[in-house]
C-alpha cells in the first residue's frame, strides 16, 4: 500500500475481525479520485486543513470527462483533457494507489486488494461508474476500428473526429442504452457536432444519420425537446425511440437492436453503418454493487438531499454511483461536493446545520460548432438556469454558452471546483 505521507495511525490486526489484515486509520477515507472525489477532498481541506484524510484512487491519471465531446468534434485535443493524478489531488492528502475489493461498514474497514484494510471514522464513496463494453457482443473487439467509436473513452475520441472528417458518404449510426449513464445527453452531442460538419463541409445530403435511442423521449427534461427537435429536422435524423443495441459485427458493420414494441413485446432488428458512435451500458462498479452498501439496483443507498447513507450514518456518497435521481454529471459532483463536505464536518462535531443538495444537474448541449442548449434542472426536471435569460436563455441554442463550454468550464473544474473553491456552489445550510 503506497502513501504519500506516514500520517497513519497502525492499529493492531487483533482489534479487528479481519485478523490477517494490515490495518491503517484516517479521520477521512475517500474512495474514488475522479470529479467528486477530488472535490470534495478539496472542500473538505478548504473548511478544515486539520483533517487527516485518505484517497484510495489506483490510477495514475485524472480526465476531465466532459471535453471528450468537443475532442470528438474536433474542437479540443484530447491530451488537454487529462493531468497526472499527483498533479491534481490536494498535497495534504494521503493517495493510497490500490484498488478496493470491498467494504466493512460494521467495523469502519474499507478492504483493499492484497489482504489490507484502511480504518475510517468518516467515509466517502464515489468511485464512478462502470462502463459496460461487454455487455454488448461484439463491441469490445470492434472498438476502434471498422468505423466503431464511442467519445465515451479517452482513446477512441480522436478516433470519432477521424471518422466523422473522412466519412463522404454512406450511414451514421448513434446509439443511446437505457439510463442512468454519464451525461445522458453525451450520446445527442456527438450526433449534432458530427452532422453540422458534415452540414459545413457539404456532404449531409449524402449521409444517413440515425438516432437509435433505448428510451420513450428525446431528452429526459421536456423544456429542452423542442429546440432539440429543431436540430433534428435541421440534420434530418432518422429518430428511432425505444430501440438498445444488442449486438455489433465490425467487421460486417452490421448493428444489432432489441427493438421494444407498444405491446410490451420485442422484435429484433438489424441496420449496416459506415461509422457508429456507441454509448455502452452502465453500472455501478461490481464491488459497489456486491457491498452492503448497495441498494437493490446496485447503487450507495444515500438519503437525496443531504447524501448520506439511509443505513451507516458515517457514510456518504455522491457522484455517479450513488442511487440519487440527478443527472451524471460533472456539474452534479460540483454541487455535490460542497454538501458532503459540510455534512461531513457536522457529523465530526466541527460544523452546524445540516447542507441539502436539490439535484441540480447541467447538460451543455452542443447541437452545432458555436451554439449549445444549456439545459440545467434540479430533482423532478425542474428547470433551473444559473444565469438570467437576456444573458443565456437555456431553452434556446446559445453563443454565449458555446463559450462556457469552451473557455470557461475547463479552468473552472480544473482551478476551481477541484480546489475547492465552490463559486457558483455554496452549499444551501438547513437549521
């Protein structure tokens, strides 16, 4: 077990029911240094630099996720998306580089690989979700080749903007599985950005593009479907609602979707492509998901506004693998931080009142280069826009919040939300 500081306290094998377990204690142990991990360790540090804390994180380098739609379109490169994780996580961290195999919330235990165990008195658990490319035969040996793509995945984006510059002609297919996933409106992204410069470039009249969706809507929010519907028409995509991919043959480029009828039934059906973008299935991870502190589905059973667990009251969670209703998002995690954070300090006797989080969630749309539907909502699909609407009307494609997207989101998460500077999201406290 790596760490970057000798700030834990060993305690004996003995005191535990793990006997053979090397055993280290933190006032906080967070799993998971993506988004929400960072953030909230670092507001956390910025409301207590006392705080001895842990990140259980095994990778070596952090993505800022959200760009992977404009590396895509072309529009950033991919190598500014991600930074060396000791270059992003706080200094006065403890970085335990393993992986966890499980949980032990009767004993305060989080359990790593190689038979060892970190102590809690406060834990967080955000370890982000689990993309399933083998869910979907056929998929995983396809990826990156044979016109197969997803910017789901930090590789294969630059693959996407390869294929949509060299495609003249021929079908484009964009898939869409069941929720939840990550950005529910990521997979529509890359579908506007690829046709508008197939529309620039003067070859959309001579290309198929089809929206194969697993849902009964467009968009979950309905405010934001119409001007959606708008770049529908406008690109003349084939709409098709209610149809998951089942099955991909790259080297036949032949795609396979279960089809669900009015009836309840399904019926199968087969479409070519010369270039797909697939968004896989989505889940939590499967130590998540085995744990005991999963609700059926799978998901950290947390209470909706404050983000702790309904069980362990010394267990929070936000991000992707909690079981809350809000969008996936990264715009989420940076609402989230803040309220883990403060409800954290109140459970350490260190705080007052308790922080509730509404479900704020943001989806920067980008239906052309230069325009963007900045669709923004709380728990229920409440619409709720940060700015007014004679500066950015959220319903309508934007300008201005193509330049949010573009130059101010990314210094934002990368100098701000991971540093705990919470603009544009303090915590709203409840006596």
């Amino acid at each position: 077990m790596e760490m970057n500081k000798p700030a834990a306290e060993r305690v004996a094998a003995s005191e535990t029911t793990h006997d053979a377990l090397i055993v280290t204690r933190h006032d906080v142990v967070i799993v998971g240094a993506g988004a929400a991990g960072t953030a909230v360790a670092a507001s956390l540090l910025a409301r207590d630099r006392s705080l001895d804390i842990a990140v259980i994180e095994p990778a070596d380098a952090h993505y800022y996720q959200p760009g992977w739609t404009m590396v895509g379109a072309g529009v950033f490169n991919a190598r500014s998306t991600v930074r060396e994780m000791h270059r992003v996580l706080p200094r006065e961290l403890n970085w335990v580089k393993a992986c966890v195999t499980a949980f032990d919330p009767a004993n305060d235990l989080v359990i790593l690989e190689g038979r060892q165990a970190i102590r809690y008195r406060q834990l967080v658990v955000c370890p982000g979700l689990k993309l399933d490319w083998d869910a979907v035969p056929g998929l995983s040996e396809s990826l990156g080749r044979h016109g197969v793509t997803s910017n789901y995945r930090y590789d294969l984006a630059p693959y996407t903007w390869q294929l949509v510059r060299e495609l003249k002609s021929g079908r484009a297919l964009f898939t869409q599985p069941p929720l939840p996933i990550k950005c529910a409106g990521a997979p529509q992204k890359a579908m506007y950005l690829s046709a508008d410069h197939w529309q620039r470039t003067g070859r959309l009249d001579r290309i198929d593009v089809k929206f194969f969706n697993a849902g009964d809507v467009l968009f979950g929010v309905a405010a934001y479907v119409p001007a959606l519907m708008e770049y529908i028409h406008r690109y003349h995509i084939d709409l098709n609602l209610r149809f998951n991919l089942c099955a991909i043959d790259g080297p036949r480029k032949l795609a396979t979707f279960n089809r669900k009828l009015d009836d309840g039934t399904t019926e199968t059906v087969t479409r070519e492509f010369d270039m797909i973008h697939v968004v896989p299935p989505q889940k939590a991870p499967d130590f998540i998901r085995n744990s005991p502190l999963a609700d059926q589905a799978g998901w950290i059973d947390v209470d909706p506004a404050t983000l702790r667990h309904r069980h362990y009251a010394n267990i929070f969670a936000l991000g992707d693998a909690a079981n809350t209703t809000n969008a996936k998002t990264a715009a989420a995690a940076r609402k989230q931080a803040p309220v883990v954070a403060h409800n954290l300090l109140v459970a350490l006797g260190k705080a007052e009142n308790r922080a509730e989080y509404d479900g704020y969630g943001s989806c920067p749309l980008t239906v052309e280069r230069g325009k963007i539907v900045l669709a923004e909502f709380l728990y229920g699909g409440k619409v709720a826009p940060t700015f007014p609407k004679w500066l950015v009307d959220g319903q309508r494609p934007s300008r201005l919040a193509w330049l949010l997207k573009e130059r101010i989101l990314p210094p934002l998460y990368w100098h701000a939300m991971l540093k705990g500077r919470e603009w544009l999201a303090k915590p709203k406290l409840v006596r």
